[in-house]
C-alpha cells in the first residue's frame, strides 16, 4: 500500500542547442497559424519530456487547431479536457497512475503526466483548479499555460492576460473610447508561486528562449509533485504582426523588461535569461516602445498610453519585492533584508560550467 | 455511521448491517476496490463520501480519495482517472450537479464509465434540501445511464450492477444512481453486505482494453471531430445505449444467481399488479407509501389496485413498459420532478410513458401527478387521491387539459 513511486524519468538538463533530443514527439498535421509559437512550445514540451509522457490538452488553440480526427501530430498519447480543467485532468490522471501503480494493476514506472491549458483556460476559467491541484503534493503533474495573451481560437477576444489597452474583438477602439481594455495583466506565475508553498516547481519561460524552456520542462517534471510553466506566445494573428516575427518579439518582451524569465524551485526563486542580466544590471532594459511599436493590437495607443504600460513595467522592476516576480512594495528599511539570492546562477549559466 | 446490530455469517455470501444508502454505497465502493474517487461537499449525497473516508481512514480499503475544489474538478478528476484505467466513484446533488454539468455531459461522449450517485435534491432557488428528480433527469438525454434505487440494499446492489455494467466493452457509458435524498440517502435498512469472493464472481476487474491511455497504447483521444465524424460518434453511443439493455438484463440473471436478490425483472419491481385494474408508476422511494396506500385501499375499499416501480430511466425500458402497463384499465404516472411548459404539463416520466405507450394498439388511460416536491413526504391522503383521481380515469376518461394534477399543493 505504500510503494513509492519514483517522481518521473531521469531528465537531465540540456547543455546546449546541439544536446537537444533529436527525436520528434510533436510532429506535422496540425493546423495552426504560420508563426505560432503556442505550437512550438507543444514542440518544445514533448521533446524535453521525452516519449513517456501523457499529454492532457484543454480546449483552446492547441485543441481545435491543433489536434484535429486523423491528422492528430501528437506522437505521445493524449487526451482533450475541458477548458477549466486542465489542474484537474493533470490531478486525476496522475492519480490514476499512482494508485493503480499501487495495487499491481499497472507497470510500476515513470510516466510523465503533462496537462496544458491556453490563458483563457489557465488564468481566467480553470486557475482554481490548477491552484487545487498545485496544494496535491502526492501526485506528480506538470500543468503548463501557453500564454498567447486572448482567446486566440475563438477569434481573439481578451483574457485576464491580455495587456493593457490592447485591441481584441472584445476591446475594439472606437471614436468614443480609444481603450475599452484598461485591466493589467494578471501576475498568474507568481501568484501561484506565493500561494502554493508545496510546490517544488513554478517557472515563467518563453519559447524564444528554447533550451531555457526545454530546461524548465524537464526541472519541473524531475522535480515531481505538482508543479507549473507559464510560457508567453507571440501569437501573429492575435498581436497582429508579420509571423515571421514570432521570435524577436518573444525576445523584446523579455528584454523590455515586460515579461521576465524566472523559476522558483522549493521556494527559492532564480531570475534566468536576460531577466537575470537586467536585475542585476549587465544589461540595460528596453524602452517598452520598442516591443508595442510592433504589434498592431497596440497601435492606437497614443504617447499616454505608451507612458501609462511604461511606468507600470517600470514599477515591476523598482518597487516590487522581486522584480517582475512578487508584486509587493515593502519599505525602504525593509529593503536590504528583502533581496533575492544574488549567489544564484541562471539556469543557462549552470548548463555552461557543467 | 452504521451501527452494525450483527455481523454474524447469513449465509456464504453476505452478512448484513444496519445501514443508511449512503453508507451502503460506501460498502460497494470498498467490494468493487475502486482506485479513485472524488469529493467536495453538498448534501445529501456526501453522506456517502463520509462514509468512504471512515472506512480509507480505517484501512478497510485503499482508495485514491481526492477532495476537489468543486464539482466540476470533481467529475474531471475522476473522467481523467478512469481514462489511464481506474475504477472510479464520484457523486453530487441538486445544484451541485449542474456545476459539474460540463464534465457530466463529456463523459458520455468519452464513453468513460465512470459511476456516479445522485442524491436527488431540489435544486435552487429557493433553497430546499428534500428529494426531487430534475438533477438526475437533467442528464437524460447525454448518454448516462439512470437507474434509481428504491432500499439501502437496492442502491448497493444497483453500484454493484452499475461498474459491471458501464464497463462492459458493449456499453462502456457513464452510470448514475438516483437515491432520494434523506428518504434514502440518510434512512437506516437492514443492509445484506455481500462476501468479497462473492462479488468477485459477479464483477470481472475493469479493463479499457486499447481505449487504455498510456505511453505503450499513444493514442490520441477525443480530437476536434466537427461535422465530418460526429454524426458517425453519435450514432455508436447511441448503439451502445440499445446495447445497454441486454448487458442489464444479463448482469440482473448473474446477481440474481449469485446473490438471490433482485426481483424477476432487472426493469421494473411490480407490487400487487396480478388483479390490478389500476396502477401507478414511479421512481425511488414514492413507493413506499403507495404500497401502504395499496394495502389500505384494498382491506378498506376492496379496490384492484397496484404499483409498478420503474427501475431504469435510461435506457428506457420501453418494450418491458408497453408489456406491463398495457394490462391495466389505467395509469398513474408519479412524477416527482416537473417539466415546465411540457406537454399537457406533466412531468418528465409522465410524458416518456405517454410515448412510449402512443402506438400501442391498446393502451391505458395515463394520468400524471406531480408530488412530493423539494422533500415533501406523500401523505396516506394524497396517496389516495391519486388512486381516486386514476380510478375516475379509467372510468370516465380524461379530457386533455386535465390531465395532470399536483398533488398536496395549497393553491
């Protein structure tokens, strides 16, 4: 009755472009747009988990566009779920595998349970689920959001992560309000880091940044128990772009400062990437200019609006108690006994000494 | 919890205990050696998952209990275990239900047999705690099947019946047990608790065969179909469901073998029908006062009249309906769950009767009652006044218009 279940596969971190698994578990036939990097990350998450893994798929891009009777281009087994259930599909099958893996019913072995789920999915319909699900330390489950910041399916309409002022068909501009939009973007990753204290993985990544997203995939699956991706997507149909770049823009959200890169491992939160290079000051953030100016969802903002998402990006990374991370401003002679642990190496930093 | 009067050996198959449905339930759960099961709070069908718990926490079974964070994480929970091959339990009530009401209605399309009670309850607003049917039938038309049980004995032996069932690689569909709320689900019986070896002989251990999620079997399970597959997916569960009746009638003669319990007919329980004229129909525990109206009516009054129980909802058992209710004069339909705006303003099961019995060349007259709402107890009087008003039915007819009548209601 209480054999252990070893957490997951043996998942070293990758080196390296070149140490990145050949082998394709996420492959042609599906249907989604040219430039999508919802689809790369799918791409990316299977090949860092490897061939032992179920995959749960909420509804959303990744399910209509993506997985379609026929031409499914998932290699590893997968199963549809419902678009608030993605913390709950993760729970329950990983449940399933345990107790069945308990009685002899099934192989006693490592297999990886994936559940993901769109912004919709994740941060608005199902982040109450996914929050049960991160408090069920027993059952090792990774639940990963792919963040293309509306609902891209169901013809772009804005989530709780949609940015500020951006034009979705439910936030059009109009001759009466310029912004119909005016929420700030929901702080889903470290939200869930603050309130799931059991949880020994929660990360931010971005499929610009591969090996570092591959990395994190195959950290939080090591690490077992319940644990968390958040991933952002240029989406070109949504942020109305030329696909081509998907990446660049990918890179400018995080070198302006917009959407940082980190990972909190038993509680111990690490800044990677550029993120990591702009807190402690070897690279300087980008104007947030450089990232809207892009993008055609912000196009009517005007130089107050460009200032308003300047000062609010501004204040994540001067007034926060971690930047970009946890949102708290504390005071001034609380500040020295409040920093993070600079001593700390990025994760693609660790990769190269190894 | 039950207090267990006895637990001396009855025979080689069974002992018996004092217990409420809610605990019976519980015995099945631990006899079936569910793998997972999920909870979250609403009465009264969470008398059941107290009743699970004591018995994990007392190591009388090994059960991955979950408790959700609501109803709808309950029903996924246990949709996604038995998916990667689970045996799984999970349950709601009233307005409970519908908040799982999505998970509910994918089940089915994923022909996943999970199995669920329902502890029938009104559903808001206003608040009401009793029993009525609506949560249960509003999943009538989706796939599940309903059964709905009568005794604390029949809802343990219906669970039991309910995996052997909903597994059959024939039918492989949901199952949901009606139990009437308080009446049944917080009411002490004498409960036969079948021998664990007895219950390995009537049910076979669960195998999804290569339906099985898992890395060695990488399907892809329920991708977009749109309108170039789903009529094609449709029409399989509904054959499943036609299929649904023969594996019942199948489990039924099995039980009956094994156990010697359940009635000749796996569809319907008849009470005094052999010289009926007149009978009523209804589900659950309305039954009991009619049988005392019955016995009563027919020492004081001499009347010739019966009840017949209708044992499964879905699938409907039609041809065992028109074959039975086709011998009396007339038919009391009692609903106790309505159906607004439906025709002639019957409940639910009225009008499945009705229809069921149109193109019979001799049928009853039908009359619907709608009674014992939101809990309210079926009183000797309004027992009989639906023998009366049935009675005059049959002997003068009834125009359309006045054919369904509440009964016990301050107007």
């Amino acid at each position: 009755m209480t054999t252990e279940i070893a957490p997951a596969q043996d998942l070293p971190q990758i080196k390296g472009v070149k140490d990145v698994p050949y082998e394709e578990l996420f492959v042609s036939g599906h249907r989604t747009c040219q430039g999508c990097e919802s689809a790369l990350v799918m791409r990316h998450m299977v090949k860092a988990s490897g061939p032992r893994t179920i995959v749960l798929g909420s509804t959303g891009c990744m399910y209509v566009a993506n997985t379609t009777y026929y031409t499914t281009p998932w290699v590893v087994p997968w199963m549809h779920t419902q678009l608030g259930a993605a913390g709950s599909a993760a729970l329950g099958t990983a449940a399933g595998l345990k107790v069945l893996m308990r009685k002899g019913k099934l192989k006693n072995e490592k297999i990886n349970v994936i559940a993901f789920c769109g912004d919709g999915g994740g941060a608005d319909m199902g982040i109450g689920a996914i929050s049960a699900t991160l408090t069920h330390k027993e059952y090792n489950c990774l639940v990963l959001l792919y963040d293309n910041e509306s609902y891209a399916n169901t013809d772009i309409q804005l989530s709780s992560q949609t940015p500020y002022g951006a034009v979705t068909t439910f936030s059009p501009t109009g001759t009466s309000k310029r912004l119909m939009h005016t929420r700030w973007k929901k702080n889903v990753p470290g939200m869930l880091a603050a309130g799931h204290p059991e949880s020994r993985y929660i990360a931010a990544g971005c499929a610009a940044y591969a090996v570092d997203l591959m990395n994190k995939i195959r950290k939080a699956l090591e690490l077992g128990g319940p644990t968390f991706v958040h991933t952002l997507d240029p989406c070109p149909k949504g942020w109305d772009y030329h696909p081509q770049y998907s990446q660049e823009l990918g890179h400018l959200a995080v070198e302006c400062g917009i959407w940082p890169l980190y990972e909190v491992v038993d509680g111990v939160c690490n800044l990677t990437g550029p993120t990591r290079q702009i807190a402690e000051g070897r690279k300087k953030r980008k104007p947030v200019f450089e990232y809207l100016k892009r993008q055609g969802r912000f196009a009517h903002f005007i130089d107050e609006d460009v200032e308003h998402f300047q000062a609010q990006v501004d204040k994540m990374w001067t007034d926060w108690l971690i930047p970009g991370v946890i949102p708290f401003t504390v005071p001034a002679k609380d500040q020295a006994i409040l920093k993070i642990d600079k001593k700390t190496k990025p994760l693609h930093e660790e990769a190269k000494t190894a | 919890m039950a207090v267990e009067v006895k637990t001396k050996e009855t025979s080689e198959v069974e002992t018996e205990q004092l217990a409420t449905g809610c605990e019976a339930i519980a015995e099945a759960i631990r006899l079936a050696d569910v793998d997972v099961m999920a909870a979250y709070p609403i009465r009264p069908y969470d008398g059941v998952m107290q009743a699970a718990a004591k018995l994990i926490a007392n190591g009388k079974m090994d059960v991955e209990y979950i408790v959700a964070d609501g109803e709808h994480s309950q029903f996924e929970i246990v949709k996604h275990a038995c998916a990667v091959g689970s045996r799984v339990f999970v349950g709601s009530s009233g307005v409970g239900w519908f908040y799982a009401f999505e998970a509910i209605a994918v089940t089915a399309g994923l022909r996943l047999p999970v199995v669920a009670i329902c502890g029938n309850r009104a559903l808001d607003d206003p608040g009401a705690f009793g029993t009525e049917h609506n949560d249960s039938l509003a999943v009538r038309d989706l796939g599940w099947l309903l059964p709905w049980a009568e005794t604390a004995q029949e809802a343990l032996d219906l669970a039991l019946m309910a995996w052997r069932v909903g597994e059959d690689k024939r039918v492989s569909l949901p199952v949901a047990i009606g139990l009437d709320g308080a009446f049944l689900t917080h009411s002490q019986h004498i409960v036969k608790i079948p021998t664990q070896a007895a219950v390995d002989r009537f049910l076979p251990k669960f195998d999804l065969g290569d339906r099985l999620l898992h890395p060695d079997n990488p399907i892809t399970i329920a991708p977009q179909v749109d309108q170039d597959w789903l009529m094609e997916i449709r029409r399989q569960n509904d054959a499943a469901m036609r299929s649904a009746l023969d594996v019942i009638t199948e489990a039924h003669a099995d039980f009956k073998k094994i156990f010697g319990r359940g009635g000749d007919s796996p569809f319907l329980d008849e009470y005094m029908t052999e010289d009926a004229e007149v009978v009523v129909i209804g589900q659950g525990t309305l039954s009991l006062p009619m049988k005392v109206a019955i016995r009563r009516l027919r020492k004081e009054r001499g009347l010739k009249i019966g009840l017949v129980r209708l044992k499964w909802f879905r699938p409907f058992p039609t041809a065992d309906v028109v074959k039975s209710l086709s011998r009396f004069k007339a038919v009391g339909v009692i609903d106790r769950d309505y159906s607004f705006g439906s025709p002639y303003y019957g409940g639910v099961l009225y009008n499945e009767i009705r229809s069921a019995l149109y193109s019979q060349p001799k049928r009853p007259t039908i009359v619907g009652f709608i009674a014992g709402l939101g809990g309210r107890e079926i009183e000797q009087p309004m027992a009989t006044e639906i023998f009366e008003k049935t009675i005059a039915a049959s002997e003068g007819g009834v125009a359309a218009g006045d054919v369904c009548h509440w009964i016990g209601v301050r107007e």
